[in-house]
C-alpha cells in the first residue's frame, strides 16, 4: 500500500495472497483434484491404486481413506478434504471414498452457484438445509435389522468387503467377520457397543486367503525362547510379566574395580545367583506358562526350562492386554508380587509352525475369545485383506449398534436427489437454488458406480429414477447393469455410513466455501548448520564466516590440516 506522499506501507511481509473469487476457484479445484484421485475406485468394480511411498514401500489398495492417507498432498484445501475422509474412517469405518467423491461433486455444483453471482454464504447456508433434510429422508427409508439375522448381517459384511480381495466365492471372510463382530459385542444400560480391542487378527504369509481360519483363543506371533522348553502345556497356568526376567541393574551409577580373577568369578557367582533367585520366583509361583513382555535372560531360560516352564519373551503390549482379558490373569509389574492369584488359565498352550514362521496358540481359556488367521501369498495381499475386514468389522458393527440399514447399489442416493428436488421446490429465496444443487450432487454416487463398471452413466441415472418411482430399494447391479431390488440382491449397508458420509461431505465443502482469502508465506527458513547456526557459521566454531580467511573455517577456525 501506498501512504501520504506514495511512500510504500508494507503490511503484509514475504506472504502470497489470493483473495476472492480466485481464492474460491483455486480451493475448489484443488479439493476436487483429489476427489478425482479416488472416485475410479468407488463400487465393485472400482480399480486399485498402486502407492510407493518415500522409503520405496508398496501400497495396493481401492480403500478411500488408505489412498489420501498414503497421497503427500500440499494443498490445504485439499487437506481438508483427507481430513473428512478421515472423520468417516474413524467414526463409521466405511464409506471414505463416497464422502471424497461426494464432497468434490458439492464444490462442482457450487461452482455453477458462483458463476450466477449467488453469494458463497447463502450456498453453504442452502447445503446445511438440504443436508439436514437429506439426514430426516434416509432415515424414513431406512429398514430394521436385527442382530439375530446372520444372513443379513453376512450380507452386510459382503457389501462392505465387494470389490476388495476378500470378495471370492469360496471366501468366509463375511462369516468370520460376523463371529469377530458378535464376540466382540458388550451391552451397557441396554445398550449395545462394539468393543474394537476383543477383536484379535494375526496375518501370516503363506498359503492362500482361503486358508484364513478362526481360532478359538488368542494367536501370538511369537515362538518359544528355549529349544528344551515344552512346545505344548495342557491345563495352563499363565503368568503375564510386564517385568524382565534377568538381574535387575542398579538405580544409581556404581563403579565396581576387580583386581583378581577370584573377585571377577565371585561377581560372575552373584549375578547367576540373582538370576536363578529371579527365575525361581516364577516357578514358586505355580506358573507352567510365562508371557513377558521384556527380556528374559539367558540363564533363567535355563533354569524356567528345567522346571518345564512354556516361556515368550518381547510380548506386545496389545497381546498382552488380550492374553489378560481372555485368561484371566492379572499382569504383574515385579517379580516380588507374582503370586498363585495372578496367574490365569487355558486349555491348552501350543507353539506350531505356519509356512516359514512360528506362532503360539491359547485356546480353551477362561473367557471365550476367538482370533482370525488371515494368510496369503503376499503382504501386500494380506494388508488388503486386513483392510477389506476392518471395513465389513465396522459395518456389522455399525448395524448392530443402531438395528437400521439401507439398500445399497446407489439407491438411497437417488432417492435423496428426487426428494430434495421436490423439498427445494417449497423454499423460497436463493437456498432454493443450492438445494437444487446439493440434489443434483446425490447422483454422482450412481453414476460413478455405473461408470466404473463401463455402463454409460446418464443412461442407468434415467433408468434409476424412473425405477423409483414404485421402487425406493432400486439400485444399479454393477455386474449385469440391470436395476434390480437392491434388498433382494443382498445389497445393504448401514444406515450410519450414510448419515455420516452425507454430513462429513457437506461439512468439508461448506468450510471450503467460506474461504475468501488464503495467506500463505513465501518466505521459507533458513537452512542451519551444526549446532543451529546460520549459514556460514556452521562447522564447530563456524569462524569462516565471521570475517576469517578461506579456509579457515573448520575446527575453532584451525587451518586447513591442523584438524
């Protein structure tokens, strides 16, 4: 700016601006440009992304949320984008790519808004109308489901997993995925809540992902310590030990001087002394099984070996919290307290091997518990197949919390587009406009779905409507593109899903909206040297660049050689 007399004022320092309509346009463009990114991986017959990070590592997926995790995007628009997908992963656990797709198709339509001179303002404030609108139809089209239903909770799990890994034929992942969702299911005040951490997966490498299998009890990737330790204890009694098994070091730094061999075998006689008084502490206790989830010294293997204790040592924390809950005993911070009462029980405590690697097996325990093997012939299948799980996990999860479900196959969409059409017609002003437009938007889910199975998009968008009006269940069969009874196909999903995806997409395009001006610095730091010095006074002492000769700026500003 200028002042009195055209003396420049300058009020902002190094720092780009856009303000304005550009502002607007740059933010929606960026949003959408990854809204565009994972759109061709929505439906059934979505395709994959191939994602190789920094380290070189090898990402292969179609979930929405693991593509925007994996993508380094600079935008902060764009950011908010990923942050939404993110919202819905952590919230429902599905539909991350719907609210992406749906979010970008919001910004589209309130492009057109903007270039008929409609205020961004009364747009965001028409989007939380219809949004909220929109959240009052799904529910009155919804249907009851209940827990009871194993079918239809399977069906629930098949859509969810539909166009991943796990979708074969011959798979049982829906039926695993419905018996891990029922274990892991506990009521509260006649409420019923999805407990996560029951729900126990171990992935090994090797077979096929037929191969995956329930077992009844908790699997740790883990293998026993001690070649003469028994490889199977029945009737079990478990220690847990979040404490090292070896001579405890001391708190304070002691310096110790040996002047003879005879003093040097006395201290060697002490510290084997410790250990055996360590490890004794475990076998007086009663336990025939030890989970440790420090180190356990090589000596007191010896001796828990010769006592025909079942010992692992460098337990996982999460394993060893499960081994708790499913056995029943207490985990122990000191040695000096592990008593019979601490200790829980199982069955049975086996180690057996798995293709190239070893496991270890509780089953028959205290409280009911049951982990999933996944196996397959790569990792990058098995992390796939972990994905395609988490998602049907929380969509069972999803309808037996809330008993409600809606026809999948771009149904409830389309649906939503008529009626908010009809809703828009009744308001008056320009809300009406954006209304109309957040109606328009729906119907990028079906049409993204037909087009990704290469039927043309308009045509079964047509058919779809005109199929609505005597059936609200009508959705697109992406494998034959007829327009079928979604409900009578088995293709359903959680009426939580919906909601949410409706209000995350809505949320992350109203706040891209009401931005007008973007402030961002130019300016970047200046690279330090060692010790955080500006350039030219790095090295130690840094004196070359403090007025010292070339070369003279190495150590303390010694000549060159004299280092």
């Amino acid at each position: 700016m200028a002042g009195m007399g055209g003396t420049p004022i300058i009020i902002l320092k190094d720092t780009r601006r856009e303000s304005g309509k550009d502002a607007i346009s740059n933010n929606i463009m960026a949003a959408r440009a990854v809204a565009n990114a994972v759109r061709s991986t929505l439906g059934p017959k979505g395709m994959d992304k191939l994602l190789v990070d920094s380290l070189g590592d090898v990402t292969i997926t179609n979930d929405g949320v693991t593509i925007l995790k994996e993508m380094d995007v600079q935008h902060p628009a764009a950011k908010m984008l990923i942050e939404a997908a993110k919202t819905q992963d952590k919230e429902v656990g599905d539909g991350t790519t719907t609210v992406a797709v749906l979010a970008g198709e919001l910004l589209k339509k309130a492009e057109v808004l903007l270039d008929q001179k409609v205020h961004p303002t009364m747009i965001v404030q028409g989007y939380r109308i219809a949004a909220e609108k929109a959240v009052q139809i799904v529910k009155s089209i919804s249907i009851d489901a209940s827990e009871n239903d194993r079918a239809l909770l399977e069906k629930i799990a098949e859509t969810a997993m539909t166009g991943k890994l796990a979708e074969s034929p011959d798979s049982k992942m829906a039926s695993y995925a419905v018996d891990l969702v029922l274990n892991a299911i506990e009521t509260y005040n006649g409420k019923k809540s999805f407990d996560m951490d029951r729900v126990n997966v171990e992935k090994k490498v090797g077979e096929s992902t037929l191969d995956s299998q329930i077992i009844e009890g908790i699997a740790i990737d883990k293998e026993i310590v001690h070649q003469n330790m028994p490889r199977k204890v029945v009737n079990a009694k478990i220690a847990l030990l979040s404490t090292a098994i070896e001579s405890k070091e001391t708190e304070t730094k002691t310096e110790l001087q040996i002047t003879s061999s005879t003093q040097f075998q006395q201290f060697m006689d002490h510290e084997k002394m410790r250990i055996k008084e360590a490890a004794d502490k475990v076998i007086a206790s009663g336990a025939t099984v030890v989970f440790c989830q420090k180190g356990i010294d090589d000596l007191a293997q010896h001796h828990l070996a010769n006592a025909g204790v079942l010992a692992l040592r460098r337990v996982i924390k999460k394993d060893m919290d499960k081994l708790a809950k499913a056995t029943g005993a207490n985990i122990v911070t000191g040695l000096d307290e592990l008593g019979p009462g601490d200790l829980g029980t199982a069955a049975l405590v086996e180690e057996k091997r798995l293709g190239s690697g070893i496991m270890t097996f509780v089953t028959g325990t205290k409280n009911h518990s049951a982990t999933l093997l996944l196996r397959g012939g790569t990792q990058q299948v098995l992390n796939g197949l972990e994905r395609a799980l988490d998602d049907a996990l929380h969509a069972v999860a999803d309808v037996v919390e809330d008993g409600k479900m809606v026809a999948g196959g771009g149904a409830p969409e389309i649906e939503l587009s008529l009626r908010l059409r009809e809703y828009a017609a009744t308001l008056k002003g320009r809300e009406q406009l954006a209304v109309t437009k957040f109606a328009e938007a729906m119907e990028i889910v079906p049409k993204t779905l037909a087009e990704n199975a290469g039927f043309d998009a308009i045509d079964k968008a047509i058919e779809l409507k005109n199929k609505h009006e005597t059936n609200k269940n009508a959705g697109l069969n992406a494998y034959t593109g007829d327009i079928q009874d979604m409900l009578e196909l088995g293709v359903v999903e959680p009426l939580r899903v919906k909601i949410q995806a409706i209000l995350s997409a809505t949320d992350a395009a109203c706040l891209i909206l009401r931005i007008d001006d973007v402030l961002a610095s130019t300016k970047t730091p200046p690279p330090r040297g060692a010790g955080g010095m500006p350039p030219g006074m790095g090295g130690m002492g840094g004196m070359g660049g403090m007025g010292m000769p070339p070369g003279m700026g190495g150590m303390g500003g010694m000549p060159p050689g004299m280092f």
